[in-house]
C-alpha cells in the first residue's frame, strides 16, 4: 500500500505541490497553526534525511529556474520561464535534526527526492516562511528569503545589514537587496554605496545591480562609475555597463569614451 502511495504521489501531487514531483514518500500536513511549531516538530522527529518542503508567492522581479545534470556531467537550465514564475518553492534537507540545506526553486522544476521523505506543508504565511528562513545561517536561506513577495523579507533582508552581523551575511544581503527587491532595495543600495566603508559589502551591492531587472538599476551603476570614492568599484560598475544591453549603457560609454 505504502508503495502505491508513493507511484500516486509521483504522478499526480497533491494540491499546493510542485506539478512534477517524483521518487518521492511524500506525507502533506498544514502549517496553519504555525509554520515554526509544525517545522521544528517535524525537525525532531527525523532522523534520517529527508525534504521539507512548501510553496509561498514569489516576488516577479527575478526569474527563478530549474537546473539538471547532463550526460556529460555539466549543469544546465530546465524550465525557461520567459516570464518569472508567480511562486517559489522552499525546500530544505534535513539530516540528524538538522537543516543541511535549503534550496528555493521554480513550481514548475521536475523534483526527484531520491526515495526519501518529504514532508509537503500547506497553508504556510510568507512572513513565517521569512522568519523561518531567518535562523538558518545558510547563503541560500539568504535567497530563499529574497524570493518571498512580502515585506517582511525587505525588513529581514535589510536587518542583515545591521552592524555586528557577520560579513557573509551582509554581502549575500546587500547582492539581493540590489538585485530583486526593486525601488526599496535599491534605496537601501544608495545608503550602502554611500554610506558603508566594507568595500566588501559594496563590491555585492554593484553585483546586484548588474543582475537586476529595475531601469533604475543602470542608472545608479552610470551614477557610480562616475563619482564613487573607490577605482575598483568604479571599474566594477563599468564592467557592468558594458555588458547591459540597454541603449543608455551604450550611449554613457560613447560619452565616456568621447570626453
């Protein structure tokens, strides 16, 4: 019987599920009396690895994706979305009571979980989702909280920056804060490129706004290039012009170049 169910889940998930679910033991249960008591139960009681997972709305500024491992050993995109999905899901690897790792990922990515468990949580609240994501000190926790489309992954994000946070931390958050959270994270890049001396965490910040979708985004690179403080930021924002594709980025550099 046990077997059955599991071929049943492979074929057809659930409601709130990933579409492409397979080689997966999978039990659904509802967070709705709290994400973090359902979680940490779940966390207690399991001692072998296992997957747990769910699905919260998804900012649409960044394109989540899918990956898989070709013949050859080399990683390559699945589902190309030409627009971003409207979800992500959250998935996290658990071993011994402990979260291994955590992966956010596009609804529409074929998920193969190996024969282990996973446990699938419905009725999950983004903002517990963020806060959940927020104790694990993981760089994809990081992403994972940049994907969720609720403020409280802003505040989260920006309380990364907070001084006496570790480094790593600050730079996985100013990177994402630039390149997905839209005109309040790019406010929030403005301060960090003026105000903060880790050139460290600056350096991200002129990452993410290389890869970010906002307009606004090239013209605080342009701003950057010329009149930042440091020459290798400015080089990095350079860098980043060059390979946008946006008519102004090759009108500033004909400028630039002619003056």
């Amino acid at each position: 019987m046990k077997q059955a169910l599991v071929l049943f889940a492979a074929v057809l998930p659930l409601a709130g599920q990933p579409k492409l679910l397979i080689n997966a033991q999978v039990d659904t249960r509802s967070a709705a009396s709290g994400l973090e008591r359902e979680f940490r139960g779940l966390l207690g009681a399991q001692p072998q690895p296992a997957w747990i997972g769910y699905m919260v709305p998804s900012i649409r500024s960044y394109n989540l994706g899918c990956e898989y491992v070709s013949p050859n050993g080399r990683t390559a995109p699945g589902v190309v979305h030409l627009e971003p999905p409207a979800q992500a899901v959250i998935l996290f690897r658990v071993v011994s009571g402990a979260v291994e790792r955590v992966r956010a990922l596009s609804p529409d990515c074929e998920l193969d979980a190996g024969g282990v468990p996973l446990h699938w949580l419905a009725d999950v609240r983004p903002a517990e989702s963020v806060a959940l994501l927020a104790t694990f000190d993981l760089s994809e926790a990081v992403t994972a909280i940049a994907m969720h489309a609720d403020p409280a992954a802003d505040s989260t994000l920006e309380g990364f920056l907070a001084p006496g946070r570790p480094e790593s931390q600050q730079r996985r958050a100013a990177f994402w804060l630039a390149a997905a959270r839209g005109a309040r994270g790019l406010q929030v890049v403005k301060d960090i490129l003026t105000k903060d001396s880790n050139q460290a965490v600056r350096r991200q910040a002129v990452s993410g706004l290389a890869a970010s979708r906002q307009p606004e985004s090239l013209d605080l690179l342009m701003s950057i290039a010329k009149t930042d403080r440091d020459s290798q930021i400015r080089r990095q924002a350079f860098n980043a012009i060059g390979r946008s594709r946006d008519p102004r980025a090759k009108a500033f550099l004909e400028d630039v170049l002619t003056h």
